[in-house]
C-alpha cells in the first residue's frame, strides 16, 4: 500500500494534541479550552481516515472538508490558548 503522507501527519499531529491536552489539563488546570482543542484536533486525522476510505470522489471531498474545517476550529483554540498565556 502507498505511504500516504497526510494519515501520517495529521496522526503525529493528533499525538501531539493528546499531549498537550494532558499538560494543560494536568499543569495547568485549564479544562474547558483544552477539551475544545482535543476534539477539533484529534479529529483532523479521524475524518483524513475515513476520507481515505471513503466510498466514492463526492464522499472523500466531503470527509477532506471536514478535516479542513476542523484544523481552522484548533488553529483558534491554540491562538487562544496562546493569547490567554496557557
């Protein structure tokens, strides 16, 4: 099977994110932010996968723009949590 570059990122990114939730959850105590940026960003790569496997052109488009979406909502929540010194 090809080596598909974009399942591999967006699940070393999702690591990334299940990471950085246990820090601010466990240093810092801020739940409700980090919640909203586990979500969104472990989601990215669950909607790359199911695009992946998706059953026709139409069904994969629409699982890509998910993911699209997806990694705008945890781009915000990490510019918020920046912005709020977390």
């Amino acid at each position: 099977m090809k080596e598909n570059v974009v399942q591999q990122k967006s699940f070393a990114f999702a690591i990334r994110v299940v990471n950085a939730y246990k820090y601010l959850t466990e240093q810092k105590k801020e739940f409700v932010l980090s919640k909203q940026l586990l979500r969104s960003g472990t989601s990215i790569g669950a909607n790359v996968e199911e695009a992946t496997g998706g059953q026709s052109k139409k069904d994969f488009i629409a699982k890509i723009s998910i993911s699209y979406k997806e990694a705008r909502e945890t781009k915000y929540w990490l510019n918020l949590l920046t912005a709020t010194d977390y």
